[in-house]
C-alpha cells in the first residue's frame, strides 16, 4: 500500500475517533470553546513538537503567495469549521453526525474537480454519488435517528462545507512543513474560538475535562491533520478526502459500542451505502501518458524517476532528504494520483 494511502487512512482512524469524544467532552461547555479547545490543543502540541524537532524555531519556508492560501484554510477549517460541527453535536446523535460527515469528500471532490480542476475518474464519480446517497438516508425526515431538527444535518454539512473548502486550499501549501501547517492552524483557530468564547461569557472547565479535550485535540485534529497533509501531497485533494470518508464509520462504532447510542435499520442502510461508496473509492485506478512541465519547489524526496537531480552540496546518501530541486520536462506513463507532480490535465 503506498505510503501516502496509510497516512490518509490514518488521518480518518483518528478523527473518526475524535467526533463521538468531543461530544461526550462538550456536555459541559459551549460549542465554541469545546472547538477552540480541541484546536487549541492540538497547535500547542504540534508547534512544541516541531521545536524539539528542529532544536528551536526554523522558518516554515512558505513563499509569499502561499500565505493566502493556508490562512483561508485556517479560517473554513480552524474557525467556521469546528464550531459547526460542535453546535450541531447538541441536537444530532454522535452517531449519525459521523456518518454524515462523509459529505466533506464529496465536497471535497466537488471542489477540486469544478474549482480546481483536479482530475475525476469515474469510479470516484460513482464512489462520490453512493455516498450522498448514505447520507440522504441518514437525514431523511422519519428515519427515527437522533435529529431533533434540520439544524443538526444542516450544521454537520455545513461543518464539511468548510473543511472542503479548507482541504483544496490546504493541497496548494501541501508540500511545505506539515508540523508547521497543522501546528499554526492549531493554534491561531484555537486561540480565535476559545478567546471569542470566553469573551461570550464561557469559562474555562475543570483540568479533569480540560486535559483530555485537549489531548482528544492534539490527537485527532492535530496528528490527523498532519497524516492528512501528507496525503494531500502524494494523492491531491478528491481522493485524500475519498480516504478520509472512512473515517465517520470509526466514529459511528466508538458511538455506538462505548457510549452506547441506539441505531435503526435506516442507519445501517446508510452505513452499507457509505461502506460500498469508500469501497469504489479504494478500488480505483488511474494511469495513462503524461506529460511533466519544468518545476521547482522543495519537499521530502528520494531519488525515484521523478528525481533525478544533482546536487550542489555536500549530499551523505541519506533518503528521503529536503533541498530546493528542480524538475526537468519528462514524459512517461505508469499508475499516478494527481499529487504535488502530477497536477496535469487530462
């Protein structure tokens, strides 16, 4: 399996597990800080990471027109995003918000695709309309799910809504420090939501809450999106997010098996819908002849058919390694995913 995939299925394994322990978690405070603090958790742990990493601050190496990019995905994923989600956690079951959340790959697709114009095969396509077809059925009105109101599907698609938009223009900074990436969106939507609620007359919980909602943060929002990063640059933004959409069945079963949620025929029927979309989505696969323009950038590489590059330094032999290189035009044809070298037309 390529490494790009693990990280995808990785980022999904824990922010599926995330959904139904935030709810559990925010019982006790707002929406806006039980996002706040999850963000907050997760760029504090990620930025003090990334310190012992590098022995002190080290420029992140962004340019400047990448800038825009990460700080409007700070804005729809950090800010908008979270505190979606975490209202629509008061009136909707864990359950069913985390089979719903599947509507962030969609969107996700549909973005790159109409936006960004990544490329869409087929069976992603397919894979894409079995799953909002899951989540028609889970929101269907009668379905005898925990919804109390429109409120809560509405505000869960909402919350993908923002994280789509926040993926693709999360992918246009994807080769950069993915410590750096998550750690700073962490922190700056963290310190925005968890301020904004305290400032509405929020107060701060207990250290037996507080400590765990921060380190549900770290791990599901903050490790998750640094796997998430990774993915993005080897797989682009649609079939990340195809892999990503087995994250809410991790969050359906912790819902159900720990906190002991009831289900209903109409929720399973949902599940094997969603279950067979991700499926179609795993099963796909793309190759053809392609052509690769001149390109200059720096991310983690090893001297594979895409690199093969001199150097102007002394080099020791260790791979994977990062330095500025350049890419010289090549044209060939074997099994790719859009990734940061293959953003090419079709």
């Amino acid at each position: 399996m390529p490494v790009s995939i693990f990280y995808a299925l990785a980022a999904a394994a824990l922010f599926g597990a995330s959904t139904p322990l935030a709810k559990f978690l925010g019982l006790s405070m707002s929406p806006v800080l039980l996002a706040g603090l999850l963000y907050l958790g997760s760029g504090l742990g990620l930025l003090t990471v990334r310190l012992l990493r590098d022995r002190g601050w080290q420029r992140p190496g962004l340019g400047r027109g990448e800038w825009p990019w990460l700080l409007g995905a700070i804005g729809f994923g950090g800010v908008l995003g979270p505190v979606a989600l975490m209202a629509a956690l008061t009136v909707t079951s864990a359950a069913s918000a985390s089979l719903l959340l599947n509507l962030e790959s969609v969107l996700t697709a549909l973005l790159a695709w109409v936006v960004f114009k990544e490329n869409a095969d087929r069976r992603i396509v397919i894979g894409m309309a079995v799953i909002v077809a899951g989540g028609v059925v889970l929101a269907w009105p009668g379905a005898g799910l925990e919804l109390h109101s429109l409120f809560g599907p509405l505000g869960v698609a909402g919350a993908c809504l923002c994280w789509a938009i926040d993926n693709n223009l999360t992918r246009k900074v994807s080769a950069s420090d993915a410590l750096f990436l998550a750690g700073i969106k962490g922190l700056i939507a963290g310190a925005v939501n968890t301020g904004l609620a305290l400032l509405l007359g929020a107060h701060l919980p207990q250290w037996t809450v507080l400590a765990p909602t921060l380190l549900v943060g770290l791990l599901g929002y903050g490790v998750s999106l640094v796997m998430f990063v990774l993915a993005l640059r080897g797989l682009g933004s649609a079939r990340t997010g195809a892999y990503f959409s087995t994250a809410p069945f991790l969050g359906a079963v912790i819902a159900i098996v720990v906190f002991g949620e009831p289900v209903t025929a109409t929720f399973w029927l949902a599940a094997a819908l969603m279950g067979v979309g991700v499926w179609i989505h795993l099963t796909e696969h793309h190759a053809h002849e392609h052509q690769h323009e001149p390109m200059a950038h720096a991310h983690p590489h090893v001297h594979d058919e895409h690199h093969q590059h001199s150097h102007d330094f002394a080099w020791d032999g260790v791979e994977p390694h990062v330095h500025p290189h350049d890419h010289a035009p090549l044209r060939h044809s074997h099994a790719h995913f859009p990734d940061i070298h293959h953003r090419h037309e079709h």
